[in-house]
C-alpha cells in the first residue's frame, strides 16, 4: 500500500458516530488509502470517567465493525507505552515505521488545532506528517495568531497535494458538522437520557453491560500535553 496513510488518535471516551463520519468524510476528501485509528491515554486536560484504556479499545473495535470499512485499522500500541505520551513521538513512530516517502497525515478537529501551542514540539509536527483539520461546531473563530502565523506557509487548499510529498501541509476539510462530543455523551449516559442517535447498537450495549459513565468525573489529570 503506497497511497496515504492518515492517523486519527483521541481517547474515545466513548466513540461515536461524530468520530465516525468525520473520518470517513477525510477519507473521502483527502483520498487516503487507510486510516489508522489510535486510542491514546487520556488527554491531560480531561477529566477521568470510568472506561479503562482496555474498554475504550474495545469501544473502538465495536465501532469500527459495524462501520464496515475494510481500510479501517485498529492500532492499540499508544495504550501499551508507559507515559507520558506525545502526538510528536507518535508521528516520529509512524515516519519511521511507514519510511522517508509514504504520504503521512495526522487527522485533528479545528478546536484542537487551535490549541496547538500547548502540545509538545508543536512546530516539528510537520517535519513528519501533514496535518488534516476537520471541522468542529463552534469552533470556526480565527486561530491564535501564533498558530496562523506557523500555518501560513504550510496551508494547502487541494487535497490531491497530500500525495505529491510525504509530510509538511496543513489541510482544512470542509466535514460535515456532527454536533456530539464525548463529554456530552458522558454527561447523558450519566443522566440516563437517549444516546442512541449517536452510538453503535453494540458500543452502547457495552456501555450498558459493564455500567459505564454513569458517574460524571471532575477531578483532572495532571500528566503531559498532547
């Protein structure tokens, strides 16, 4: 497999369908030939719930079954690495798994890149993948002028140029809106409302069977940045 590769991390705490569908409308916009699905330890800037690291893989595997797309691939080593854990040693990972010329991106929500100065190295991400920016609700405002300025000269406005070189681009899709996040989830699985418009039969079956959030958590992790 030659064509490009595009890396989709989070914690999916739980998945759902929003994580779904984006990445199968960056699939089809930005034409990648797999997407590589990465469960990571949880974000140091969200509170802890009960779903292990164990159990979200397993969301993720559930979920990715019934989305029924064979170029769709499951990879759990973040959760086995001890922390911290950071994107950049991630895509230093994949760079150096995948080689100098493979076509690598690294799929993230418009809010998370606009957060990008508090995440490790963040200025080297492109010296090992381009970076795909899918569109979140609400969070369309202009980027942080440090984020804009470090964009300018990587920003591409046609998909097809991810495949021309390795690593270096940033790409912003136009995705559909999915207005659902996890921790609205969180919060209604916990209240015992209605989450099936969001959640595959099976994952919310999981949920279900082991008493998943049904308990808010609020305290914060204190460990590293993405």
């Amino acid at each position: 497999m030659t064509g490009l590769t595009l890396l989709f991390g989070g914690s999916f705490d739980p998945v759902h369908r929003g994580h779904v569908e984006t990445a199968r409308a960056s699939q089809h916009l930005t034409g990648a030939c797999q997407i590589i699905w990465l469960p990571t330890p949880r974000s140091p800037l969200k509170a802890r719930t009960g779903a292990t690291p164990e159990q979200r893989a397993e969301l993720l595997r559930l979920a990715l079954a019934d989305a029924g797309e064979p170029s769709w691939l499951l990879d759990t080593e973040e959760l086995r690495l001890p922390p911290p854990t950071y994107s950049i040693d991630t895509l230093r990972r994949w760079r150096a798994r995948l080689g100098a010329d493979r076509p690598l991106a690294f799929l993230m929500g418009r809010d998370s890149l606009a957060g990008l100065a508090a995440w490790r190295d963040w200025r080297r991400l492109c010296e090992y993948a381009h970076l795909v920016v899918a569109s979140r609700p609400g969070h369309d405002a202009a980027l942080p002028t440090e984020i804009e300025n470090w964009a300018e000269n990587r920003r591409i406005s046609r998909a097809e140029l991810l495949q021309s070189r390795p690593f270096g681009s940033l790409l912003l899709l136009d995705t559909p809106p999915w207005p659902v996040s996890s921790t609205d989830l969180r919060a209604a699985l916990a209240d015992g409302r209605q989450t099936s418009d969001w959640l595959a039969p099976a994952v919310r079956d999981y949920i279900d069977h082991h008493g998943l959030y049904l308990e808010q958590g609020h305290d914060q992790e204190s460990h590293a940045s993405p």
